[in-house]
C-alpha cells in the first residue's frame, strides 16, 4: 500500500501548479472541470512518484491560521541534506517563508519547514 495523492484546495489552481512545477519539477495533468459542481482540478505528477491534486471550488473556505486539527503538512523527500539546504535557500531567496531549517529534529529527519503559496507547510526532508 502507498499513498498515490494528496489533494489541497487553492483559490488558484494555476498558482500553485506553477510552484510545484518551477521548484519540485511536478508535471502537470490536464485541467477537469465539472460545471454542474463548480469544480476544478489539475493532478500534478512529482518525479519520484505520488501526485498532488489542486483543488477549487466557489465557497470553499481557508483552514484557520496555525495548528489545527486535520492536515498538518506535507513531507517532500530530496534524497540528501544538500538538496534540502539549496533547495530552502532557492524558495528562501524566491520569497517563500522559511518556517524553520534546514536543522536536523529530535526524531532524526533532516529537514526545513517552508509555506507554498497558500500558507501550505511544507517539511523538505532528506
């Protein structure tokens, strides 16, 4: 067994593709559309397997700030605690908030902690 997706709303599919793919090198599936549900969505594909699916819908709301009870985040793997460092300083000197990292954890992971577009943690880990 193995987890295939995960899916995140968006107010802008489009967005957040575009830094998936320009930072994560995910490649983008075409667009759905349901019209009767006001619904869209796009898959994107990551390199070494899984997929993210963009989410938008009309009334959909934002989760609240901080901790919350539900998601939490999402754990990319870059294979080595070089890629983690360039990888945070790439989205460091590109504007995205650096949350925490790159540092090794208590629990052994080396990681650092980053916001996608939507306020979305992201762990980059090794």
């Amino acid at each position: 067994m193995k987890i295939e997706h995960v899916a995140l709303w968006t107010d802008d599919i489009e967005r957040l593709s575009a830094f998936y793919q320009a930072h994560f090198g995910a490649l983008p599936g075409p667009l759905y559309q349901n019209p009767a549900k006001g619904f869209t969505s796009r898959f994107l594909s990551l390199p070494g397997g899984g997929r993210i699916e963009l989410m938008r819908r009309e009334g959909v709301q934002s989760c609240p700030a901080g901790e919350h009870v539900g998601y939490a985040h999402l754990a990319l793997s870059l294979g080595s605690v070089e890629a983690v460092e360039q990888k945070t300083a790439e989205l460091r000197e590109k504007g995205a908030a650096v949350i925490s990292g790159p540092r090794w954890t208590g629990d052994g992971y080396f990681e650092s902690v980053v916001l996608d577009p939507d306020g979305n943690l992201l762990e980059l880990i090794v």
